[in-house]
C-alpha cells in the first residue's frame, strides 16, 4: 500500500520545500497538499512553482490535494463570506466558490497529483435537497476541469447527514457523475457509523483514505492507536478491498506541538508491521 503524509499537520504553517524534505526523511512515498491559503497559497506562483521544481527534482510524489475549505489565510476567521461551500444554494456565490477552487486545481498544472479531495458542504449539515442539487451544479463543472488537468474528485465522508457514506453513494448514484470516487476518512468514521459500517457504505468507490485516530466524539486528528479506533480491524477491511487503498496519515498540530518525525514513522511501521502480519495469515490459511 502506499504510504503518504498530509501536509495538514503543518496547516498553520508556511509549505516550504524545507518542510517537503523533513516529510521525505520519513520515508513515505507521497504527500497530500492541503490547499489552506496560509499554507499553500494557490494564488501565489512563486510559491506553486518553487514546489514545482523541488517535485521534479525528487522522489516523492504529489498524490493529492485537498481542496480549500476558506478563501482567506486565518481559516475563516474573516467572516462567512470566506468559507468555500459547494453545496451554496445562491448561484453567483456557488460560481466563485467553483473559482477558488479551481485555483487551487491548477496546482496540478505544476505538480501532477491524482486526487482532489473534496467536502460536500462545511460544518456538520443536514441532509437537504437544495444543497444537494447545488453540490451537482460546484461537481459538474469541477470534474470537467479537473479531469483535464489529469486529476480524480474524491468526496470525503464528514460525520454529517450530507456527507455520510451512504448519502456519497446515493450522491453519485443519483447524479450519473461516475468519474467520482471516494475517501475513506477512518476518523471521520469513528465518529459517526462506526469505520465497519461506513467502509461498507462506500467500498465500492473509495480510491484513497484518510488515516487518523480519535476518541469518538471530536475531529481530534491523533496518531493511530492513541484513541478509540479497532486499528486490527480497520486494517482488516482495508488490506481485503479489492485494490490497494493508498493510506495518507492525516494528523493535526496538538497543544504539545506537531508530531515528530520519529513519531510519524512509528506510526507507519506499527500500521505496515499489523498489515503484514494480516498477510501472513491469510497466506497461511
């Protein structure tokens, strides 16, 4: 399986080609960029293509990005009218947040990625018939754009009517977009169906992952194995899908500091040492 590091863990800090050489030294194969403006500013070429050379030049690869979630560079703290929501029923502000968004889809222009992941909606909403007509309207478009710069929309369930897996499936299901796949955020499960339930809802489309632990009632973004998360049992379900499902460790900066490095590689050798175990047993039997 591939093994890649969201870039999520240094949100509130600038993405440098210093901080892309720390992630490499932890041996992962792959990053996901998250496209905060605080962090990756799409806007700014400079910057877009300062990583553009530092990617070239190595071995590890842009896997995805993370669509923005705000417009400005103090994670929304500027107002409502910053926040990025396709599911935005007025049509004129629907259109400028697909802008925003696309921006951040021209990264891939500079450095190829696989996947844009993407929320249906911001914040914990109920399911609505409006929104989900507007979210066909931002994902139409979006598709279209992204597909021509070789990238692959992956919706991500969020622990919320709207973004539950069974209303992703049915999303897709219902709106005819097949190139859409999914991703399977195990956090994101734990706090909602639970992350047997909610694999299921969505095996058949998920193309990559999301990996992180929490207590089963906030989005707290730990290391695997410091909440709540069956970690033998979630990694069940993912070495038996029918293809790899690429595992992209999402953490998040904790009031002690970022995780180290060492801490990030334990992490992956403890998940790969309970994969391969999982293997040679089902060779065995």
């Amino acid at each position: 399986m591939t093994h890649a590091l969201s870039t999520h863990v240094f949100v509130n800090h600038r993405l440098t080609t210093a901080t892309l050489e720390r992630i490499q030294q932890t041996g992962v194969q792959a990053v996901e960029i998250f496209c905060a403006r605080q962090h990756l500013d799409y806007h700014n070429k400079a910057q877009i293509d300062e990583l553009g050379h530092w990617f070239r030049d190595s071995d590890l690869k842009l896997h995805s990005l993370h669509s923005p979630m705000f417009s400005d560079e103090i994670w929304g703290r500027s107002g409502p009218h910053s926040v990025l929501d396709i599911t935005e029923p007025v049509k004129s502000k629907r259109l400028q947040v697909v802008d925003e968004i696309k921006r951040a889809l021209e990264v891939a222009e500079i450095v190829p990625a696989r996947y844009l992941i993407q929320h249906i909606g911001q914040g914990r909403q109920m399911h609505d018939p409006r929104k989900l007509d507007a979210a066909f309207s931002s994902l139409e478009h979006l598709a279209v754009f992204a597909k021509a710069r070789g990238v692959t929309i992956a919706l991500e369930n969020t622990p919320d009517e709207l973004g539950s897996p069974s209303s992703l499936q049915h999303f897709i299901t219902d709106t005819h977009l097949h190139d859409l796949k999914l991703c399977f955020d195990i956090g994101h499960a734990h706090m909602d169906t639970g992350v047997d339930v909610s694999f299921e809802a969505m095996r058949d489309r998920v193309a990559t992952s999301h990996v992180h632990d929490n207590h089963g009632q906030k989005d707290e973004h730990l290391l695997p194995y410091e909440g709540t998360i069956d970690w033998d049992a979630a990694l069940g379900m993912l070495s038996a899908a029918a293809e790899p499902i690429p595992l992209v460790l999402e953490l998040k900066e904790q009031s002690s500091g970022v995780p180290t490095l060492d801490q990030i590689r334990a992490a992956y050798d403890k998940l790969e040492k309970n994969l391969e175990a999982r293997r040679s047993r089902a060779t065995r039997s």
